[in-house]
C-alpha cells in the first residue's frame, strides 16, 4: 500500500515561529500552499483519507480533497500536545532535545515522545491490516516524524529536522 503524508498549510503561529495552540486554522499563505499542493497531487488516486480531527488539518483536507474522497478523522493523527507550551514562542524549550526520542526530560505538560509515537504507530499498524492501495494522511510536522520513525527507524533519535514543511508531502510503502 502507498502512504502519501501531508503536512496542513501554515497558521499564524506556524509564521510567528510559535507553538500552535490546540487548534489553530491556516492563514492566507496556508491556503495558497493547500490549493498548491491539490494542484500537485490531482492525478494520484488515493482510495481514501485520513486526516487528524484539528481545524489546521481539516481545512488542508477540504482543500486539497478535489476528487471527493471519503475522509475518515482520527484522533491518532492529532499533533504532539505541548501542553503549557501552546503560543510559546519555539525558542521556549531546547527543540532538539525535545525532539530527541531518547531523551529523559519531561518538558512542562507536553506529551511524551515516546508515547506520541506509540500513539501514530497504532494507527499505522491498524492502517496495514486495511486492503487499501493508496491513502493519503493530513496530519502534522510531529506526526510525519513519527512515520520517519516508523518507516526509517529511530537511528540516532535526533527527530526535529525530520519533519516535513508546511503543505510537503512524502511517499511511503506499507
């Protein structure tokens, strides 16, 4: 099965170079990266979708879900919590040690790395009992760490360049 992730267009916090809150919408650049990437992937035909429940993610599914695809929400896909870190400047916390997979910190309320990923794997491993040949996933920058984590290994644990941009998409083989 192929696995196409999507990371959602930008919010305002993305471009404030904050962490999102719980749920932040895309700005005008977001959406013009969301009709951009619809244009990119109209002809891969996905058998369906699915999409973390968050507004950021929902608005990138509606726009680039051109060819009407069946959209299925799960909570599994919603981004890493970060807690008391929500419209904190990213400079807060030391961003590689949060995204180091072996780290030993607890950073304020945010949830934790390890459990994060355990909680994307689930649905990656429910998704390979599934007869589908092609999906597309709407989520977010720590939810396409944890698929390089799933598909690419832990390697050296060091997981905050892994992540995709805004509106990137990446191919994977299930």
């Amino acid at each position: 099965m192929k696995v196409y992730i999507v990371r959602h267009g930008e919010t305002r916090n993305n471009a404030l170079k904050l962490y999102n809150s719980y749920d932040d919408d895309l700005n005008d650049t977001g959406i013009e990266q969301a009709k951009n990437l619809r244009d990119k992937i109209v002809s891969i035909d996905f058998d369906i979708i699915f999409s973390s429940p968050l507004i950021r993610t929902r608005h990138t599914t509606d726009i680039i879900n051109i060819n009407n695809k069946n959209v299925i929400f799960d909570d599994r896909l919603k981004e890493r919590n970060i807690g008391n870190f929500a419209s904190k400047p990213l400079d807060t916390v030391n961003r590689d040690e949060y995204w180091n997979y072996n780290t030993s910190i607890q950073y304020g309320t945010s949830e934790n790395i390890k459990l994060f990923f355990n909680r994307v794997y689930s649905f990656l491993d429910d998704l390979k009992l599934k007869k589908y040949e092609s999906v597309l996933i709407v989520a977010h920058s720590g939810v396409s760490k944890a698929f390089s984590a799933y598909f690419e290994g832990i390697g050296d644990g060091m997981f905050l360049k892994r992540g995709l941009k805004n509106c990137e998409i990446k191919e994977y083989e299930l």
